[in-house]
C-alpha cells in the first residue's frame, strides 16, 4: 500500500479534528456527570443522615 505524504497530512488532520471533538465532548459530560452526581452524593447523604 503506496501511502502519500498528502494522505497522512489529510488523515492526521481528521483524526485530529475527531479527536478534539471526542476529547471536547468527553469533557462536557464529565463536567456535567460530576455535577450530576455531587448532587446526587449530597441527596443520598442527606437522607442516609436523617436515617440514621
């Protein structure tokens, strides 16, 4: 397989561009997941106390 360096410069750009797209997007949810489950944590916690 005959690779030219103008098809590795195109694929290394859009395996870039996916790449910070996934990594962007990972990030979101991350930051929303931990939010997600602090108030989450916070709830249980609270219930877990007034259980107790």
């Amino acid at each position: 397989m005959i690779v030219s360096p103008r098809h590795i410069h195109e694929s290394t750009i859009v395996g870039f561009r996916l790449f910070s797209a996934i990594f962007r997007e990972n990030h979101l949810f991350k930051t929303k997941k931990s939010k997600y489950w602090r108030h989450i944590g916070i709830g249980v916690g609270r219930k877990t106390w007034t259980d107790l």
